[in-house]
C-alpha cells in the first residue's frame, strides 16, 4: 500500500471496528427480549421507550427494567462497551491473523480459543467445539502440539447452521480488500472448527461482502456479489436474494413470515436480515443499524455485522455512537479485559500493510 492508501484504509478500519462495536452494543440489552418473546415483545419496548425509529441506543424504559438486560449498555447508562462474544471473536480473529498469518490452519483457530476464551462465554456450536477440543485434543495442543483427534468431529455438532462462524468472519474480509477469494478461504478455515453448510455459507458471505466493500464496492453491489461465492442452491443465497427484494419494505415483517419457526439464532434468517438492514440504508449509518436492530432475531450480531460493513465504506458514522462508550472495548478474552479502539485499528492496519 502506499502512504495515501494507507491514510483511507486506516478510515474504513476505524469505522469498521466503531461500526461494529456501536451496533453490538446497540443491540446487547434487547437480545433476550427479542429471541425469548419475539419481534412485536421487542417493538412494543421500544415504543413505550419512544424509541421508534430507533436511531439512538436502547431506552431503560423506567418501570420496564426486567425487561431488558445489560443496562449498562442502555442509552444514558453506556460508559465502556461491555464484553460480548461478537466482539471477542473478532479480536480472536485479530490475534490468530497475528501469530499464524493467512495461512493459519483451523487447528490454529481452536488454539486461539482455548488459550484466550472462557469456557462459560462460548455458546451453541461454539461450546460444542470447544468441550471436544478441551476434552480430546491433548494438553499440549493448546501450544502448539498436533491435535490428538479429528479436529473435523469439533463442527459434527447441532448448532453447525446457526450464527457463530457468521458473526466471527468480519475481519478476514477487513484486512483483505479487493482480494475476495482470499476472504472467503479465511473464513472457511474459521468456521470450520463448528460449523457445516448454511453456517459456513454466512460466514463467507460476510467475509467476501466486507473485501469488497473495503475496496470501493457499494454494500449492495458487494452483497449480491458475495452470494456468487456460495453455492447457488443454498438457504444463503435465497436469504440474500430475499433481503435485497425486500430492502424498500418498511419493516421486515416479509422476512418474518418467510422464516417462521426457524431460530432466531440461525444463520439464513439473520443473514436476510443483514442484507435488508444493510442495502436499505446505505447513506446512514443510524437507520442501518436502528432498523437491523429493531427488526429483531438475533439483534446485537446483526446491528454488528451492519455497523461494521457500513464502516467499511469509509463515510463517518456519527459521533454519538462510540462517544456513548469512550473508545473503550471490554473483552472476555484472557490478557484483554480493556482495549481502546485506537490499538484495535493500528494493530487491524498493520495487518495490511
């Protein structure tokens, strides 16, 4: 890259990392609400917390506190962004690229996890995955040693087509713009160690649409580009295809209907609701991410999956978002309870470069 590169590609870091982390928060205190008692649960919060169109972070609506979790990540109550799993898995992403670089191989990946995450803060497929690996790939794989099973029974789990390789890819196609096929087989390597099919789909599509996006392409140009990297006949590519006919609704009550009774943790419905956040809002950051949000499912992964592709484009994302949480990240992660956003951007940079 050159110095001019450099200077507008550390401005799409920036706002990719203050995207992501803005909508996560946004979306951490209504999670539970939403996926427990459903989108209309969700929208009648916000209304009483006259918070409709949402476009600032969530209201603790005064007599309605047990509604809504993590207060502390409330409108008004935000001094830090509080841990949570979207954001460990990127900086995860973040510290695997630094010790292996691209070539870093899915055992890698499990590596990382057991030496930086807790046990209790991986879910789903995730916990799945790791139970195996702490349970069979030997005390010294950690560090370095070979894996004493097959590290593929680690994604022969339940949860393979739900969320977690999708919210865990954003950084494979931030620190490789214009290089799309090298995202998608970052991706894949990631997901690999929990997830099958639809999971790794979604994985790759986020991985793909992000290089795209970092290299100049519109969020709708590089979405309808990135399904061409799954296979055409997957749940995925119908989701994409959903999201994108229906980007002029004005609500999400269609993609409701289409992915009924699916889980509001699996890959395909949140993955529809992305493109739809995503493509119909592409000059303002505060409706991309309040509408993704607001519409429901799995709320903080999407309002961070939103907000950190529409960083990416490089427009400045208003500075109400990252000044209600200071530019201060807290993690999970063993050695990083606290991280500003200023050593998450130079050490994303420095990947590139």
């Amino acid at each position: 890259m050159s110095s001019g590169d450099v200077i507008s590609y550390r401005s799409q870091i920036t706002n990719a990392w203050a995207g992501r982390i803005s909508g996560c928060m946004l979306g951490k205190p209504i999670e539970q609400l939403s996926m427990r008692k459903g989108v209309v649960a969700l929208q009648d919060y916000l209304e009483r917390g006259k918070a409709l169109p949402l476009r600032d972070y969530v209201p603790l609506v005064k007599g309605a506190e047990a509604e809504v979790e993590h207060h502390d990540a409330c409108f008004g109550q935000m001094t830090t962004a509080i841990p949570d799993d979207d954001i460990n898995y990127t900086l995860i992403s973040l510290l695997v690229l630094e010790e292996y670089g691209r070539d870093f191989s899915t055992a890698d990946v499990g590596r990382a996890w057991l030496r930086y995450l807790p046990g209790a803060i991986v879910f789903t497929a995730e916990r799945e995955a790791y139970a195996k690996l702490l349970a069979h790939a030997g005390m010294r794989f950690p560090f370095g040693a070979p894996c004493a099973f097959d590290i593929t029974e680690c994604s022969d789990n339940p949860y393979n087509d739900w969320i977690g390789a999708q919210i865990r890819s954003d950084l494979y196609g931030w620190v490789t713009p214009g290089e799309p096929k090298a995202a998608a087989a970052l991706a894949i390597t990631d997901a690999a160690l929990s997830h099958r099919g639809e999971g790794i789909h979604g994985a790759v599509v986020v991985a793909v649409a992000g290089s795209l996006i970092a290299s100049g392409w519109s969020p709708q140009q590089a979405i309808e580009e990135a399904g061409a990297y799954i296979p055409s006949n997957s749940e995925c590519a119908e989701a994409i295809a959903l999201g994108l006919a229906f980007a002029k609704d004005t609500d999400a009550s269609r993609l409701h209907m289409k992915f009924d009774g699916m889980s509001p943790v699996h890959t395909v419905n949140n993955l529809a609701l992305v493109t739809w956040g995503l493509t119909r809002n592409p000059d303002d950051f505060s409706a991309a991410i309040g509408d993704t949000v607001s519409a429901g499912w799995d709320t903080d992964c999407n309002g961070a999956t939103v907000g950190g592709l529409w960083g990416l484009t490089g427009r400045p994302i208003p500075s109400c978002w990252v000044d209600g949480w200071n530019g201060r990240v807290e993690t999970s992660l063993s050695g990083y309870s606290v991280i500003q956003l200023d050593e998450l951007v130079e050490r994303t940079v420095a990947l590139s470069i």
